[in-house]
C-alpha cells in the first residue's frame, strides 16, 4: 500500500471518522486555511480511483467512505517507519522512545504488563 501525501492522509482521516460523508462535508471538517472544493473534490477522486475510498451514488452527487480499513493502513504505515527508521528492529524503536521521548518507568511498566498479557492470550 502506497504511503499517502498530507492531504490525502488528512481526508482519509475525516472518512474515517465520520464513516460517510459528502466532499463538502470533508472540507467542512479540513484544517484552516482550507483548500478549495475543486481540490479536495479532485484528491478525493484520486483515492478512490486508488481504491482507498469508495462512493454511493445520491443523484448527480456522491457520498464517499473508506474502502480501507483505518488499522490496514496504520499496519502498512508503521512497518514502513520500523523498516526504514529503526532497520526492521522493535527494540531500536522502543530504545529510540526511552532515550529521545522521555517514556516513563511507568508507562515501560505499563507496556512489558500489555506484553505478557498478550503472550498469554496468545497461548490459550
């Protein structure tokens, strides 16, 4: 899956939060200074004719929403960011948060805790 630019990131954002919605709707809820409907009319057309979005038709308007689900691009993001920031390596990810982002004991706690509970799950 192709990583989306800014804007295209943004609008599927609002799509998949509000579920469904029409262009201007979408624009309604885009950061300030918000771009024209014609472009986000266009950005939209171009998600979905990279099957990103998909629409129902409602006369000579269409209401769109997300032909993806929000975890499958997240996946697909975060793989890319492990590869090609930290070499594919959980634990230079994680060593990267303790250093640089001032995780807190507690909250390492709180992950290795999220950890074992997973690792038991997984062998029931």
């Amino acid at each position: 899956m192709r990583r989306l630019n800014s804007k295209e990131e943004q609008i599927m954002q609002i799509l998949w939060k509000l579920d469904r919605a029409f262009v201007k709707e979408i624009r309604a809820e885009m950061d300030e200074p918000r771009p024209p409907i014609t472009t986000v009319s266009s950005i939209v057309r171009k998600l979905e004719s990279e099957g990103f979005i998909a629409h129902e038709n409602f006369g000579k308007t269409y209401r769109y929403y997300p032909a993806i689900p929000q975890d499958s691009y997240r996946k697909s993001t975060f793989r890319r960011l492990l590869d090609n920031y930290f070499g594919g390596s959980p634990r230079q990810l994680l060593s990267y948060f303790v250093e640089e982002e001032d995780v807190s004991p507690d909250e390492i706690d709180q992950i290795l805790e999220d950890i074992r509970r997973k690792e038991e799950e997984d062998k029931q």
